[in-house]
C-alpha cells in the first residue's frame, strides 16, 4: 500500500537542496520553509554554496531521505535541524 503523501505542497514542488545530498555524500542537516515565498531547503552541514546547489521534486528529497517527511508540518518561516541522521530534528522559527 502506497503512502500518504504527506506535505501541502504538491510531490512535484521543486525545492532547493545541495549536489553532496543527492549524490549521496551528505545528509540533509537543516531544512528552512522560507516564510516569504514558501520555498522547502535542505541543506548539509555548512550550507549549500551556489556552485553545489540543485533543484528537484520534493518528492525526490524524501525518496533520498525518507525522515524528511517528519517536517511535513513545518511552518511557514521555521528551520530545522539534526546533529546526525539518527538524531531528533529541533524545530524553530526562523530569525531575521
């Protein structure tokens, strides 16, 4: 049986994210669900710079990591983050 999709937003909503977490080099540290545009980032440990950042599906993030699904609740202008993939995310509202 298929699951639920989870997010508001559509599977397809393309979301921003780094080369090192979809070529399986890194994991996603800290996801924001940016509060003006409603924009999903995931990101590893010391953030994206823009020669590594990518686009894709939100689906494909959460077939990458399925944990990601956890933050489908995520409001509008939070963040969360991890110290491992193992770890609990921490979730807060977004500063400045």
């Amino acid at each position: 049986m298929a699951m639920d999709w989870p997010f508001d937003d559509p599977a397809r909503t393309a979301v921003f994210t780094s080369l090192r977490i979809i070529d399986g080099d890194e994991w996603v540290c800290r996801v924001t669900h940016e509060a003006d545009d409603g924009a999903w980032q995931f990101h590893p440990h010391g953030g994206t710079p823009m020669r590594e950042a990518a686009v894709v599906a939100l689906e494909e993030m959460v077939a990458l990591e399925p944990r990601l699904a956890e933050l489908s609740d995520l409001p509008l202008g939070w963040h969360a983050w991890r110290e491992s993939p193992e770890a609990a995310w921490q979730r807060a509202v977004q500063e400045g």
